[in-house]
C-alpha cells in the first residue's frame, strides 16, 4: 500500500497552477497526532510505501527525520519543490529509495509558474544529492505541464540534467489559465505533436536496448503490452491513501477539503470505503489503459462535464499515439533486446499518477 503522509498543508511557495499552501483548516501546518499513532496504523500494512507530501514537506524536517527513525517502510519516497533540500541531513536522503522534485522544464517555463529562482534552486538540489549527499535514489521530475510548456523540449531538457524519470500532469480541470475549448486546441497545436515526437525518441532508444524514463510512457505500454490497469493508476482509494497533518485518512492527498475523500482517521484505522468512477469509463476502450486517469475529478468537475471529456480525448489520443507504435515494442521484448520487467512500471512505488 502506498501511504502519503502530509508533513504539513503550508508551503514556501505559492505557484500559479495551485496557489501556494493548503488552508490550515483543511490541513494543519503542523502535525496534530503522535507518530506512535501513525506507527500503529502502518504496522497493519506488510509492506507500507511511505512517501512524505504536503503542501512543502520539508517545512517540517523535525517530524520526516522522527517517522523515518520509528516507522518500519519498505520503501521511503519524498515529493518536494526541492528548495529546502538542506533541511534534511544527507543520512535522512540516503535512505530514500526515490525523490521526487517539482520543475516544470527549462528555465523560464518553470520559473513562470513557480517563481523566479526556482529552476535554478531545483537543480542545485538535483546536484547535490547526486554528487554530494549520493543519495543512491532515483530522482524522478514532476512536471506541471501549462500553456507555456512544450512537451517535447522540456522531457528532454529535464532527462538532459541526469533526472531518472519524468512524470507530468496537465494543468487541467481545475485552473483559471484556459478553459477546455483553449486548452483542445494547445493539445492539438503543441501537446500531442510533442507527444508523438517524444514517442518516435522513445522507441527509437528501445531499439538501442534502452527505455526513457518518460513515466507516462512506461505507464501506457505497460498496460497495453504487459498488465492493464483495473483502477485509476495512482492507486487513490483502493491502494494508495493519505494521511493528512490533522490525522484524518484520505483518499487522495490533495483532497484534503472534499467530504468524499474522507476515508479513516489515523487512531481508529481505515474505513472500508468503495468509490467510484464516471459511468462512461466503463464503456470506454481504453478503460484498461487509463483506469479513469484520476479520482478527484470524477468527483470535482470544476471545468463541468465539456471539460471532463476535453481532458479525456487528449487522454485517448495519447494512447492511441502511442498504441499505433506498440507492437514494435513488443517485437522488442520477444526478440530479448529490452527485457519485459523494465516495461512493468508500478506507479505506487514512484508515487506517480501515471497518467497525465
């Protein structure tokens, strides 16, 4: 089970896509439980992926350093803006198996959304945990991808700095920078060009031995060649929950305000709890492929039901780009030139959505 535990809703940024911290209504700035309850609560778990989340972790080094010393994980990941990496001593990041920094790509993308000086803090930390702390994780690029993004550049500029993997979610659903008639078109002018760019790279590296760390990709092809997904990627609800600095178990960490999420508390255990998806995912041919994409918004339909099916057709398109080449990869793995289990991405272990 993949367990993120909110360290703190505060954040010392505040990006444009998301507004900066969470209300300390909705998620406390600091955390309102003892870690002997949360100890208790992963202890019913055999093999617990505990990734660190907020608002910006690593406000609140004191309680990551204190849950890592107590708490029994089978893996340990992070999800960060990186800014404050040196917060936490470098024997804390060498236990990590896996460190997520949020960049959005080359410099002026990222420093437009994030905040001036933020690329560069980000790949200080890149770094510095590579060459000084060695780590020995895998450090993955979260990506928000915008208006200003181009697809293509900026997964190769971010793999070109020496990140392991590269996921990215679109800045959809529940923005104010375009609605869904602007954000078709961007898909359809820049985004799905980008994609088919980045796939014919992809594929063409897979004949060299070699698969891209592109997540999204390692994601698609493993459900059309290798395992298919029967739920939403990230496991939200069914295999992957939050812990929010309140104490309060949540189906997903960003819904730390939606009544729906509610999913436990850390002192009494988690609720059996069935949710739900959209009925037309049920009658969708890419169901397998996709599982739904994302929970929250099938219960947040902030860009209403015309937004819902823009951000589903820029989904199916993407498979279907990628579907088209498939079978070359296929070849690939028959023929032994790539080995099967480097296709067979979990996302629960990289605390990734999978899909975009």
């Amino acid at each position: 089970m993949l367990w993120f535990v909110i360290t703190t809703g505060r954040c010392n940024l505040k990006c444009r896509y998301c507004g900066g911290s969470f209300s300390p209504k909705h998620s406390p700035w600091g955390v309102e439980y003892d870690v002997e309850e949360l100890k208790r609560l992963l202890s019913s778990d055999p093999r617990p992926v505990v990734f660190f989340y907020g608002g910006e972790p690593l406000m609140n080094p004191g309680f990551i350093m204190r849950v890592m010393d107590e708490v029994k994980a089978a893996r340990w990941g992070i999800q960060t803006n990186g800014t404050l990496a040196k917060s936490l001593p470098p024997e804390y990041w060498r236990r990590f198996d896996v460190v997520l920094l949020s960049i959005d790509g080359v410099e002026e993308v990222t420093d437009y959304y994030r905040g001036r000086g933020v690329y560069r803090a980000v790949v200080r930390a890149l770094r510095w945990l590579k060459d000084e702390v060695k780590c020995g994780c895998e450090v993955v690029a979260r990506m928000a991808v915008s208006r200003k993004s181009d697809i293509y550049r900026d997964v190769k500029h971010l793999l070109s700095l020496g990140f392991d993997k590269v996921h990215w979610q679109l800045n959809a659903v529940w923005t104010d920078e375009w609605g869904p008639e602007e954000f078709s078109l961007w898909a359809r002018q820049s985004y799905l060009p980008g994609i088919e760019r980045l796939r014919d790279e992809f594929l063409e590296e897979a004949r060299r031995g070699r698969l891209l760390g592109v997540v999204p990709f390692l994601s698609i092809y493993r459900a059309l060649l290798l395992r298919p997904f029967d739920w939403v990627p990230c496991g939200a609800g069914r295999t992957a929950f939050a812990v929010n600095s309140d104490g309060r178990i949540l189906a997903c960490p960003i819904a730390v305000a939606e009544k729906w999420a509610y999913a436990g508390d850390v002192r009494s255990g988690p609720l059996k709890i069935s949710f739900r998806l959209d009925d037309r995912c049920s009658r969708c041919e890419y169901r397998h492929v996709c599982g739904g994409r994302c929970l929250y918004t099938h219960y947040e339909k902030y860009w209403g039901e015309e937004g819902f099916e823009a951000v589903c057709e820029v989904t199916r398109a993407t498979i279907r780009l990628l579907e088209e080449r498939a079978e070359e990869l296929r070849e690939l793995i028959r023929l032994g030139v790539i080995k099967a289990e480097q296709l067979d991405y979990e996302p629960t272990l990289d605390s990734t959505e999978a899909i975009p």
